[in-house]
C-alpha cells in the first residue's frame, strides 16, 4: 500500500525546527516569549504543522515568499531539482496525473509547490525553464528556499537526500498532502502518469 494516514512526529519537527537561527524564529513568533506582529497568528498553527518551520522561497518569477503564505488551502507538496532528467519529471507528471483525477472545482481549491533541493543551481530562471519545457500548470509554484534550509524543509517533510558527487541526487521521490492548516494527511511514492488511487482519494476527501 502506498498512501497511508501521516501524521509528522513532534521529534522530527523539533530536530528540523533546531538547525534554525534563533533570530528566524523569533521573526515568526514561534519562539515564546518574542514578541512579533504575527506571533499571533504563528501560535494558532497546530503543533504538528509543517508552517512551524520559517522558510523563504524564491519562486519561478523571482519572486519572494514565505512557506506560511500558503496557509489557508490544501497543498500537494514535493521535493525535487530542475536539472533531474529521470525520476524528477516522474515527480511532476504525478502531480498532474493527480489533477486530471479533480474536478476543476476542487483543482481550483488545490495549491502545488514544489520546492528545490538544489538551490544553487535552480534559480528562478532554471524553474521558469523547467515549468515551461513541462508544461506545469500556472498556477503550480516551482520554488528554492535558501541553501542553509534545504536540510530544514526535508525534514519536517521527511524527504531523505544525498547529494553525489557529479551534483546529481539521489532521494526520496514522493508527493505529499498537506491540509489548509500545513498538516501531513497522506504521502505516496507512487508517481507517474498513472495518479495512485488511494491517495487520489484521501486528496478528494480532503478537499
């Protein structure tokens, strides 16, 4: 079985949440005691939330944003890199492969990011090259977060990687749901132009 209910270990969070400098997480009111014009809103995620984690992205565009900004709307997330010629492209034609599975309602009420293990090289330039050669819908968000949170962000998504020597990767090749609140409802490393039906369905049931 591919899909299965997922919900992230607080232990896991916290040993992501740790490789991050103090004056990140005081700017996003998670650390108590701090005080800062969205601790409000940052206290009210739950615990088990990947929003936990203050991450910026750079997008497809060149433009700036933060991981919590897509607070709000289910999201199907993965990891990848824009110069992975094999499973990478597997990556994203299942993310299509679930979208063709939606009505155009609930494609509507789903985000897609996925987000970069190779920030150096996948500038916004790189992502924008890759959205059009794949012909991503434009509504998909193809980001880097900045090389320091590569580890952060695989962590709290329990995406393992190992960079080679040649600057190819290998890793974990997985989609993942995520609710409007950045909880992990379900993963599946099934990919490919055929969608996994399980996970189709916890996605349909989510939305």
């Amino acid at each position: 079985m591919n899909v299965k209910p997922f919900r992230p270990l607080p232990l896991a969070l916290a040993a992501a949440l740790a490789c991050v400098p103090f004056a990140a997480l005081a700017q996003s009111g998670t650390m108590p005691g701090v005080e800062s014009s969205v601790s409000t809103r940052a206290a009210e995620l739950p615990r088990d939330s990947v929003y936990q984690l203050p991450l910026r992205l750079t997008d497809q565009h060149g433009r700036t944003l933060q991981w919590q900004s897509r607070r709000g709307k289910p999201q199907l997330v993965s990891m990848f890199y824009a110069s992975c010629r094999y499973i990478c492209p597997l990556i994203i034609e299942g993310g299509k492969a679930v979208e063709r599975a939606l009505t155009p309602a609930q494609r509507e009420r789903l985000g897609v990011m996925l987000i970069s293990m190779d920030p150096e090289r996948d500038t916004p330039q790189a992502l924008a090259a890759l959205a059009e050669e794949r012909r991503v819908d434009p509504r998909w968000v193809l980001a880097a977060p900045a090389p320091g949170d590569v580890r952060s962000v695989a962590g709290v998504l329990d995406v393992r990687y190992r960079q080679l020597s040649d600057g190819e990767f290998n890793h974990t090749s997985a989609l993942i749901l995520l609710d409007a609140e950045g909880r992990i409802v379900a993963r599946t490393e099934k990919i490919g132009t055929r969608p996994d039906p399980e996970f189709v369905t916890a996605v349909q049931a989510l939305l």
